[in-house]
C-alpha cells in the first residue's frame, strides 16, 4: 500500500534550510515532496566562504555546496530566483513573485537575515554594496578591477573579512569602525588592539569611533563623511555594520515574531504547520549569526518534520574565528571577568606577537579570548563545554594543555594524539575528535574530502581543516595526507594524473579519441581543459601529435601577446640577454615602419614591442627575421627568457662565464612547451645579479662550480629555489637542466609552475630522479632533446615567411 | 530592414574557432562549432570590450581572451555568475555560404 506523499515547502535557498532538507532526507526519505523556493538565482552554496572567493583564494565554483544534480536526484522542485512574497495560512499555499502558487502540510521557513542598512544619505549610490551573497562579492571583485580605494563601514568579523579580501585584490582600504576597538563582540581590548595593529602593518587604515554621516558623489560614491568632519575618499563603500533576521513573510502571515520568527524548542512557529529555522529564528529570546547552532536546529526540525517528537534545540556554546591568512583569532565565551568572583588570567608575549586571557568563574573556566596563538582554542573550549573543574590545572593552564598535562615538561600545543576523544575539532558542524576517529576506521577513509563527506569536519568555515588533516595522518599512521586531486573541470571527473596516464597506457594521439576513452561530459571540452589536454598529448608525443592551435589560448596560437585593446606586443629572443646594432637597428626600423607606439625593456632582459596591430604581425615578423631574430615566446606556458648577468669575461667578481652558459642554456631549451612558463637565470658569482635563486632553473657560479636551484618562483607568490645539486662542468649544467625540465613536463599539472609543482610532489622526488639515479637523468635529457627536435621551428618565420595560419592575421571580409 | 550580405564559406572559418568580418558598423565576429553550427555577435566582450573572435571556441560557446568570460553563441548572454550581451547578429547559411545581416540595432541588448 502506498500512501501519497505530504508536501513540504522550504522557503530560502540557503545554508540553513538545505541543511534541515538534508537532514530529513537521511532519516525521511519517502515522507515529503519537497518544494524549494530561492531569492538567489544560484544552488546551495557555503556563504561563509564568499570571504575567502573575495580574497581569492577560492573560486566561486568551489563553494557550491549542492549542485543542481543533487536536487535532481533527490526529487526535490527548485525555484531559484524567484522568492515568496506571501503566505495564506489558512490555505496553507505559499505564493513566489512570478505568481507560481504551491500548497503546503508543511512550510519551512529559512530566509536568513539582511545586512543591515543604515539611514544615512548616499546609500543609492553606485558602488556602495553589503556583504552577504555571491551579487556583494561579485560588485567588489568587479570595483577591484576597475578602481583603487574602499571603505568599509564596520570593524567586526564580516568588515574585516570584506576589507582584508579588497586589500588582497589591490585596493586601498580603509576600515570605519564605530567603537573605539575592533571586533568588541569577540575580543577583548587588548586582543583587539593587537588585532589592528597587525592588520594596520598590512596596509589597512583605521577609522576607529568614526560616525558615518554621509555617502558622497554624483551617480558614484566618491568619499565618506564622517560625523567629526573626517572625509574619507573612496571609489566602493562596503557596509556590514551588522544583520537583522528577515522576518517580512512571516509578520505578514501573522506569525509571532520579536527581533526574529519565534520558535518554540521544537523549532515551530506560533502555526504548528510553519517551521522556521537558521538566521530568522529567534529561541527564548535569541537570534544567531553563526552556522554551529543552525546545524542543530537543522537537526531538530527534520526530526520533527519526520515525525519525531523527543529532540529539542538548546543553543550550543559559540566560538569564533576570524577567517583572514596568517591572523589568528579564538574567542568564546566571556571575554573579561564579569565581577569580584570571577577571575582572569592573561599571558602577553610581545615578542611572539600572542596574546592570551582566560576567564574562570567558580572554578571552572568560562571565557577564552586567544590572538596569534590559538593551537588550544579546541581545548579551552572543550574545558567550557564541559564545565570541567580546572582547580589542578589552573597554575598552568594558561601556557596551553601540553603543559598543563604534563606538568610544565611539554612545549606549547598539543598534538592530536593527546586530545580527548570529546575534544571538539569541528566548531561549526560540533563533530568531535571520536566522530571523526570512528568514521575514519569504520568507513575506511584515506582523504581529507572523505572524512568532510561522512563526518561534515571541515566543510563550513574550514578553519579546522589542518586539524582534520592532523588527525587523519594520526589514524592511518603517515606523516601527510595528500590532498585529494581536484576534476580537471567540469566536462569530467578525471583528474589530471589520470588523463596523463591514460594517454600513455592506452596510446591515445587524439583529442576526440581521447576524450571518447574517458567520456567527456561535452562535445568540445572547455577552455581549461582544451588547453591542457593539447599539451599532454604534445608533451607524450612529440614528432606522432599535430598540435591543435584551436585549442590553444589566442597568444599561443598567434604568437604575440594579447593587449587590453585588442592590438599585440611582440618580443624578440635576445639570447641571454645579448643583443647587437643589428638587431637593434632592426628593431629601430620595424617601430618606424610600422608606427609602433611603445618600445619598453622587459624585466627579462630583453625589448618589447607594444601595441602592434594584427594584422601587421606578420610584417614585423618578416623584417625581425631578416636580422636573425626569433620569437621570444614571452606568450608562451613554454620556455621563456635565461637571464644572465655579465660574469667572468667583464665583471671582477666573476667566477665563470655566466653569459656564455646562459646562451647555451636557451640555444638548447627554447621552443620547449612547458605545462607553465619556464624562466632561468644565470649568476657568475653569489651575489646573483641575474636573480637566479627566484627561477624556474637557475645557476649560480661558483669557485667550485656550478650551484644549481630548482622551483623559484617571482611571481604572484615568493618563493626562493631549493638546491637541486652542485656540478663541475657547463655540459653537466645542461644535461641536470633537460633532464630537470622534462621531468616537470612530464609529471605537473598543466599550469602548475615549478613552484607549487616542488611543493606538491618534495624536492627529494626530484632529486631522486634528476641527481640520485644517473642512468634515469640521462633517459630524460635524452628525452628532452628528442622531443626538442620538433619543438625548435621558428613560428614567426612559418608565419612570416611560409604563410602558416594566415586565416589568423586577416579578417574573413570586409564590407560596408 | 533587412540586409543580407555574404560573408564567406563554413570552411573559411576554423573548427572550432573564428574568424572576423569588418563592417562598416563596427567588427563583427562569426564563430563555427565542431558541429559546423554557425553564430556571429558584436566583436565586443560585455566584460570590457574584448575581442571575442580571438577567444577560445567550446560547444556553443566562446571564452573571451581578456579575462576568460564564458558568452554562449547563441544569443550573446554571458555565462552565469556574469551578466551581460554581446549583441548577436542574424546569420543564415545555404550551401555551405555564410549570410549575415547588418544594418540592424548595434547598441548592446542589454547589460
Ligand atoms: C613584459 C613583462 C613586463 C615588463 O615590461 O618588464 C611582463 C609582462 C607580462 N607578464 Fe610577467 N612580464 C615580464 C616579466 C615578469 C617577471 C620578471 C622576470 O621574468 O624576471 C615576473 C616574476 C618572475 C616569475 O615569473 O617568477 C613576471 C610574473 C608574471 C606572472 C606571475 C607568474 C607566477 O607564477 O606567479 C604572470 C601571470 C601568469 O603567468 O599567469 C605574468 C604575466 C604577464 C603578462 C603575460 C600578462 C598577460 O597575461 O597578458 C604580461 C604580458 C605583457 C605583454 O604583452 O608583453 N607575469 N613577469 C616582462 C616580460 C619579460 C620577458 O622578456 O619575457
Ligand atoms: C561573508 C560571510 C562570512 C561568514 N563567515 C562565517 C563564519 O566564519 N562562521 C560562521 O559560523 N558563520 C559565518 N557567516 C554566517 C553564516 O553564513 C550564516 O549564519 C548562515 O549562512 C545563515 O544561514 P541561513 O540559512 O539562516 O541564511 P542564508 O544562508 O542567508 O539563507 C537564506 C536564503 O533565503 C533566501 N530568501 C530570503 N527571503 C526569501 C524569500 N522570501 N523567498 C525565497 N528565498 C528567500 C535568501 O536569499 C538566502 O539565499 C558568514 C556570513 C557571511 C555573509
Ligand atoms: S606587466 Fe605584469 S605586473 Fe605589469 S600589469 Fe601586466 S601582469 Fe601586472
Ligand atoms: S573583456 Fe572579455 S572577459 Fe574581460
């Protein structure tokens, strides 16, 4: 017999409400049809770490939390974009802006809470924005890339995350904060004084006790006026000055409601049939604006929805973290003594930067406030949790629990292996240190996305996934844990390894061979995966593939680099930074003829020529090639510049020919297709003019011989070279380099530099390979030069001179 | 009004890829997937002007070159979370020549 199923209406798209729908779905799932109705026009996804897609450090795509597929699979309706504007209690039906009407046994209600807005003038104005959805984010990383300053109204959690992200994407940023310490929900003075302090190191302005009176500007914002006359320029205003639960629907359904939607422990509303849980819940008189204690409403409510009659909410003890790189920040609970019977104790070591306060009431510890040091956070608040008596503990404790458990012999922090089995790890999910040992035996877990996948540690905020890591390695007995590799991208669930295995193993030369064997997800590939598939095959098959331009990035497939105005820049190979008359008359002449308007040094020795246009690209390749230049490649994830500096024939320091060696190095290596670019340098002596300790591949001569450093990287992250071995001859600097080089393009991922390729697969690796095992670094030299052999053909000159591609360079026709 | 005027042959243009036809109204780029469908739109991303016809040609869609914006062939929309258009242009094939037709709005749809 079956019983038709009840309708289920969840009102917000959210973290909270899918939660409580997940939830259901494990302990109910055949009770409800379940309806979804959205205000945003995108799927579930982790708010909490818009903070960090802010500051770059994720992309949007990485915080979807459940894709469209899951709805699919889960039966469940979803509307997205279109909210509910009122409910009819009596009819029990709920009615969405574009008029769909759905009738309801159950209603859930969880539309979060709104940034607070407050009532000054200039709030229209173009370019000032809150901090709450994907939209927020999206106005300032678009405000980064075309304007220099930003205020942001608030110095708590939410203005701090927000100004640090703006500050990481190049803005100038101020912070106006109305209380005369930052973040004085969480911390304490002191705490807070350290905490701006150091953000003020990296570049952030305070304003603190600042008043916001008004937002200036015509159409756009242009400054922010402050009520003591302080006038603050700015090109993006943020407020996040704070939330009110939004509570519209429900006042309008005639449910109660104080600062949130009233509900009772069972998570009802004053409608037995309404549930409300998340952000525009209020329980005995509190709101929240965490994720920790909305999990366990979510938990709650699906119980009830279930059928379920016994489990009751109780807010759960809060903690909070401050999710900004390399600031670290613990408070919970009290965070200064609240009278004669209570007690504080505090550690300040200015040289270390850390600052430590514990508050204690009866015995029992009841605040902790932690700033640069926060290895114990986990433990004090297990400590408040737990009501625990520290009476014994209570001299030591402050120096953290290593040393209060053994007596003062430990260092600072704990390793895993010591905490408790009810230590919790997870402050957002509550998952503790036992849940997270038993899943990991029971289920056979072996990554990190396993153990977030069965146990949700981690998968909120993230801040504990060092932790969880931590633990993992302790389980299954290793050091490190990898990290589970990440889909090439959407059009499949390979990997990159895996891609590159399989070319090898089943001999494949093709793409749309290639992609049939895997089963791609689309005709055609994408623009992340087309390029890469290009170069493993080209990097597999040297001499067998024909490379595919169309699945080339525009410079690589036109050989110049693509300028913001659609014209290019052209740079000519200067071998190792060597030039003469001839190529510079060259140069001299191809700037008149073709009226090109800016000729400029590049940092990598040697000259570009900007602003050519398309179609007379050919021509300036024709006439550089008269003189015997080549293309520089300065457009290719490819073998890039050698620096050199003058060395032993001029400088009086020089201990060897660093201008010949460099010269030899890019006569062997250039035309290489690297899976990103590729840049070495060469120094006649330690004090390394050529900057060789940041390069690719770099050499520094020395009286013994020759030094030679692997995985520098200048760029976006600093990060000086390992020492790969120390050689005797020029010819052995060569054969280390090409035996070097193909291993980084046969082993990294394509557009993972030498850098994060070292990091990831360790420096001993690769001296296994290159130096250790002398037969294996022959084979890949030889390898190197083999597949060199249909690498060095001049693309300019087949453009130039062979009429290679010309489709590329002229317009199909021209008309009108 | 109408106003259509031959272009070129599907195989003048690269599979998949692009090619570029300048008019009097600005350029225009015309684009063929692997599938030989055939779209052409403004040569303006919605981003900041980028040159569409340089981008990299997937499916029925193009990445632009400048900052890798995803805008379907079909109609111009850029790929969520980006909003914008390029304008397309009407474009008709027979026997395996390629149509345009200009003389129409330029101005942006929308966005
Ligand atoms: C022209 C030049 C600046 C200059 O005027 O001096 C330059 C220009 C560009 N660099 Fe650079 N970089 C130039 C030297 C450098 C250097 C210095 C060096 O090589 O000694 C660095 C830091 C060193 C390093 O790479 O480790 C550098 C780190 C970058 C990065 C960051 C790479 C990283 O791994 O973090 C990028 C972005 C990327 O490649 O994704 C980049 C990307 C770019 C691009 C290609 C941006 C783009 O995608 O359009 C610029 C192309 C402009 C053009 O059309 O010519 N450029 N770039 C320099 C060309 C050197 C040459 O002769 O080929
Ligand atoms: C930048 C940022 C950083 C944060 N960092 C942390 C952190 O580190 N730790 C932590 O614990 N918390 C953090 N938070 C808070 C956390 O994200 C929220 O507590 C949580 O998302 C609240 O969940 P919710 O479901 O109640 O609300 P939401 O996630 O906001 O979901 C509510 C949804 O309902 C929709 N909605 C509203 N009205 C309607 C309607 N009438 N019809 C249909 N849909 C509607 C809204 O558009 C929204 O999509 C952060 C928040 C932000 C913005
Ligand atoms: S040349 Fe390099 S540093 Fe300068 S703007 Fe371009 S990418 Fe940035
Ligand atoms: S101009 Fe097209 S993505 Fe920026």
């Amino acid at each position: 017999m079956t019983t038709a199923k009840q309708k289920l209406v969840v009102v917000g798209n959210g973290m909270a409400g899918m939660r409580t729908v997940e939830e259901l779905l494990k302990i109910a799932p055949d009770v409800y049809d379940i309806t979804v109705f959205g205000a945003e026009p995108q799927v579930n996804y982790n708010r909490i770490l818009l903070s960090s897609v802010l500051a770059g450090e994720k992309e949007m795509d990485d915080i979807v939390i459940s894709p469209r597929s899951w709805y699919d699979e889960n039966g469940i309706t979803l509307f997205t974009g279109d909210p509910i504007t009122a409910i009819d209690a009596e009819a029990r039906t709920v009615t969405s802006e574009s008029g769909r009407v759905s009738g309801y046994d159950a209603l859930l209600l969880a539309t979060g809470s709104n940034p607070l807005v407050p009532p000054i003038p200039g709030m229209n104005k173009q370019g000032v924005c809150t901090f709450r959805d994907i939209r927020d984010v999206e106005t300032m990383i678009g405000a980064a890339r075309d304007h220099r300053r930003a205020v942001v109204i608030g110095g708590g959690l939410l203005g701090l995350e927000a100004a640090w992200g703006l500050k990481r994407r190049g803005m100038s940023v101020a912070v106006v904060h109305l209380m005369p310490t930052l973040m004085e929900r969480q911390l304490d003075v002191a705490a807070g004084q350290l905490l701006q302090r150091d953000l003020d190191r990296r570049g952030i302005a305070f304003f603190t006790d600042g008043q916001t009176e008004e937002i200036t500007g015509e159409t756009r914002v242009r400054s922010v006026r402050l009520a003591d006359g302080r006038e603050i320029p700015a090109d993006l205003v943020v407020m996040a000055i704070g939330i009110r639960p939004n509570t519209t629907l429900a006042k309008a359904a005639g449910l109660d409601v104080n600062r949130g939607i009233v509900v009772a422990d069972n998570m009802r509303t004053t409608d037995p049939r309404i549930y409300a849980v998340g952000e525009c819940a209020e329980h005995r008189g509190q709101c929240f604006g965490l994720v920790a204690p909305l999990w366990d409403m979510a938990k709650v409510c699906a119980h009830h929805l279930a059928g379920g009659e016994e489990m009751l909410f109780t807010p759960p003890a809060l903690s909070t973290r401050l999710k900004i790189t390399g600031i670290d920040v613990f408070s919970a609970g009290a965070l200064t003594a609240a009278g004669e019977e209570d007690d504080e104790i505090t550690l300040q070591d200015a040289a270390q930067g850390t600052y430590k306060k514990l508050v204690l009431r009866d015995g029992r510890l009841v605040g902790a406030v932690l700033y640069g040091d926060v290895a114990d956070g986990a433990w004090y608040f297990d400590l408040m949790r737990q009501g625990t008596d520290v009476a014994d503990i209570r001299a030591g404790m402050i120096f953290g629990q290593a040393h209060a458990e053994t007596g003062g012999k430990g260092s600072s922090g704990v390793s895993v292996a010591q905490m408790s089995d009810d230590t919790q790890i997870c402050g957002c999910n509550g998952v503790s240190k036992g849940t997270i040992c038993r899943a990991i035996a029971e289920k056979g877990l072996t990554t990190l996305d396993e153990v977030r996948a069965h146990t949700k540690a981690s998968a909120s905020c993230g801040q504990c996934s060092g932790l969880v890591r931590q633990i993992l390695a302790a389980s299954l007995g290793t050091d490190v844990v990898a990290e589970a590799e990440p889909a090439m991208c959407k059009c499949t669930d390979r990997t990159h390894d895996e891609v590159r295995r399989t070319i090898l193993a089943q001999q494949i030369k093709s793409m749309p061979e290639l992609m049939r064997t895997l089963g791609w997800k689309s005709a055609d590939g994408c623009a992340k995966c087309r390029p890469a598939l290009n170069y493993y095959l080209l990097c597999a098959w040297p001499g067998d593939y024909a490379d595919d331009a169309q699945s080339r990035f525009v410079n690589e497939r036109v050989h110049a680099n693509i300028q913001k105005d659609g014209t290019y820049s052209v740079v000519p190979r200067m071998w190792g930074g060597l030039t003469s008359a001839r190529e510079l008359r060259a140069i001299a002449d191809v700037v008149e003829k073709y009226a090109i308007p800016t000729v400029k040094v590049t940092g990598g020795q040697r000259i570009d020529l900007l602003g050519v246009k398309k179609e007379d690209l050919p021509g300036v390749w024709a006439d550089l090639g008269q003189a015997g230049m080549v293309s520089g490649h300065a457009y290719a994830k490819g073998l890039r510049t050698v620096k050199t500096c003058v060395g032993s024939e001029w400088c009086r320091f020089g201990t060897r020919d660093s201008t010949g060696l460099g010269v030899r190095l890019e006569q062997m290596t250039w035309g290489a297709w690297t899976p990103h670019k590729f840049k070495m340098g060469v120094s006649g002596c330690p004090r390394n003019c050529a900057e060789a300790s940041i390069k690719d591949f770099g050499v520094v001569c020395v009286d013994a011989g020759y030094d030679l450093l692997v995985g520098g990287n200048g760029g976006i992250e600093l990060r000086g070279t390992d020492l790969l071995a120390r050689v005797g001859s020029e010819d052995e600097v060569l054969e280390y380099c090409g035996a070097f080089m193909q291993l980084y393009r046969e082993e990294a991922r394509y557009l993972e530099r030498t850098a994060p390729w070292i990091n990831r697969v360790g420096i001993d690796h690769v001296k296994a390979r290159v130096v250790t095992d002398e037969e294996g670094r022959r084979t890949l030299h030889r390898r190197f030069l083999y597949s060199q052999r249909f690498a060095q053909n001049d693309p300019w000159a087949e453009r130039a001179a062979k009429g290679m591609a010309a489709h590329e360079f002229q317009p199909l026709r021209k008309v009108g | 009004m109408a106003d259509w005027i031959e272009i070129g042959r599907v195989e003048d243009i690269p599979k998949p890829g692009s090619r570029l036809v300048e008019t009097g109204k600005g350029p225009i780029a015309v684009f063929r997937g692997t599938d030989d469908a055939i779209f052409a739109l403004h040569n303006r991303c919605p981003h900041r002007g980028g040159p569409l016809s340089e981008g990299l040609v997937h499916g029925h869609k193009v990445t632009c070159p400048l900052h890798n914006w995803v805008i379907e062939l079909e109609n111009g929309e850029a790929v969520a979370p980006d909003v914008g258009c390029a304008a397309p242009v009407p474009v008709r094939v027979a026997d395996g020549r390629i149509w345009i037709e200009i003389g129409m709005r330029l101005e942006v749809a929308h966005g």
